[in-house]
C-alpha cells in the first residue's frame, strides 16, 4: 500500500490533482463550523448538549448530507442538496418540455445552457430552503430561551434584516459550494459533489465512533454485540466495493477480414459491463426528493398545522412508508 502512495505521489499532475481536492475537502470542513451571523453560537452548543438520544428526524437526515454544518447553523447549512433537487428537476422537465430535449440533442452547447438552468433553479431553491431555516430558527430560539432565558438562541429582535442576512448567507454558502464541487471534477480527482458529500457523512464518523465505545465502556452496549456490529460493518464495506468494482465481460467475436492476399483471423474480445454503473447517485438523487414534502410540511405548519403533521409522520426516515417510497425512486432513478 505504501509503494503504491509513493508511487501515486511521484507523479506531478496527480500529486497536484490529490493535493488540490483534499484542500477544497478542508475548505469545506472549515466553512461548516462557520455559524450564520446574527446566531448565538454559545447558546446553540448549550441547547444542541441537552438533545441526546431520541429517534431520527427530519433536521438529523438533513444533518447527515450537510455534514453537521445543518444544526450549528453554519454558512454550509444546506450542503449540495440544493443542486441536487434542481438537477432532479431539470431531468424530470427534459423528458416532458419540447425545449429542453431539443437542448439536450445539441451536444456541448446543449449541456452547458442545461447546466446553466440547473444553476439558476439551485439559487431559487436554496432561497426558499434558507427561508424554511430561518423559521426553524425562530421556533428553534422560542425553545432555547424557555430552556436558557439569557441565552437567546438569536442576537437582537430577529425581524427582516436577521431574515434576509440568513437567507443571503446560507444560499451564497451553497452556490459556493457548488462551484467548489465543479472545480474539484475539472482539477481534482472523482466527481466533486459526491466527494462533498462523501466528506460530510464520513465527517460524523469519529464522533459516532466515540459514541458506541462509551456506550460499550458503560455497558449499555455488549461486548458481544459490539463485536457482531464491527464484523457486519466491515463486511458491508466488504460488499459495497466488490459491487462497485464487479462487472460482467461480455465476449465480442470479430469475423475474419482479408487483407490483399493474407487472411487474418477474427479477434476475440471482451466488453466489460459495471455491475453497479449507476454507482450511488440514484441514492442520493431519491434521498434528496424525499426531503421535499417535509421541508414543505414544516412551511405549512402554521396554517395546516393537522396536514403537516400528517405528512411528516408519514415520511418519517425509519417508517414502513418512508422505506417503501424510498425503494420505488431508488430503482426508478
């Protein structure tokens, strides 16, 4: 493994290429510890201490794809997901808009005005998802004063300009990561928003790790149990790479061809076909879609506040429905 770093190293341009993506990986990391202005960062760690244990919600899926950038309220609150859901419509819209799929037949031009209106559809939802955020930091803030009454969870009154500030900070955070995800696929290596949000899971990791040993240390996990849970993770990890690496050799038999006078055999190959060619963005894209009827239940809490719930508990992560409808996009994406 080492000879084969030395030997990746010793190679200027995927030296540079390396280099290049693990600094905009830190860039990233160092932009969500940063909180939106007008927030009490102090108060947000002392009520964020209290909330342990529980069932998963909304906010902690969201959580997970933003890398914890989500409930520090940082610039970065948001991730990719954004860009996402507008690359999910942009490819909805192209199979039942004229326009777009004459666009899409008009090769590189094509891809690039298709880009473009993917841009503009991520600022008009990272507003309105920024604006979502600053309602759930208001509701947020009435719970942090009744646990902490001199500790406001948001600096003075909170009225237009705390709103507007939030929006513009949160959604320029995300068109900046967008733009850093495309650098990182021009000049890095892999495609830059699946390494960010690679980056943002793999970001909970030690901390989730610290977690299960002090629960092992206290007991409240079994040894035993904790042995089983190591071997089926690494054996998941084990399983996920043969089926991102597996491929199926299709054999290719090319006939005889005569060349002047000399007869040559036909050649024998092979076309390799990914098992997985998709690989994991059908994932991402259906993750991304279910978060939209949630997101939307919580704008409509205040008017349709039966209605919102009922979405919410019908789309909760974890339940029979949620899994079901979770399934159908996967395979459908």
């Amino acid at each position: 493994m080492f000879k084969t770093l030395i030997t990746v190293f010793s190679i200027p341009d995927l030296r540079k290429r390396i280099l290049f993506t693990l600094s905009m990986l830190v860039i990233f990391r160092i932009g969500a510890h940063i909180t939106v202005p007008g927030i009490n960062f102090e108060a947000l760690q002392k009520y964020l201490a209290g909330q342990t244990g529980g069932a998963p919600g909304l906010t902690d899926y969201i959580d997970m794809f933003a890398g914890g950038a989500f409930k520090r309220l940082s610039l970065f609150a948001l991730g990719i997901m954004p860009y996402i859901s507008a690359s999910i419509i942009m490819q909805l819209m192209m199979v039942v808009v004229p326009a777009l799929q004459r666009l899409q037949k008009e090769g590189e031009y094509g891809r690039k005005k298709i880009n473009q209106y993917t841009r503009y559809g991520t600022v008009l939802l990272c507003m309105a998802q920024s604006y979502g955020i600053t309602v759930y930091i208001k509701s947020l803030n009435a719970d942090v004063i009744s646990k902490f009454p001199q500790s406001p969870l948001i600096e003075g009154s909170g009225g237009f300009g705390f709103v507007m500030m939030t929006v513009l900070t949160i959604t320029t955070g995300t068109i900046f990561l967008m733009w850093l995800g495309e650098l990182m696929t021009e000049q890095g290596i892999g495609n830059g928003i699946s390494l960010l949000i690679f980056a943002g899971i793999i970001s909970r990791a030690p901390s989730a790790v610290g977690r299960f040993w002090a629960d092992v240390q206290a007991d409240r996990v079994e040894v035993i149990l904790a042995l089983i849970l190591l071997i089926l993770f690494i054996v998941m990890i084990g399983l996920s790479i043969i089926l991102t690496e597996g491929e199926r050799k299709i054999p290719l038999q090319y006939g005889k061809r005569i060349v002047g006078r000399r007869m040559f055999q036909g050649a024998s190959q092979t076309l390799p076909i990914k098992v997985n060619a998709a690989n994991v963005m059908p994932i991402i894209f259906a993750s991304s879609l279910m978060l939209f009827p949630s997101q939307l239940a919580d704008y409509l809490k205040g008017e349709y506040q039966e209605f919102a719930a009922a979405i919410q508990a019908y789309l909760a992560p974890g339940t029979i429905s949620y899994i079901i409808i979770y399934v159908i996009l996967i395979i459908f994406f």
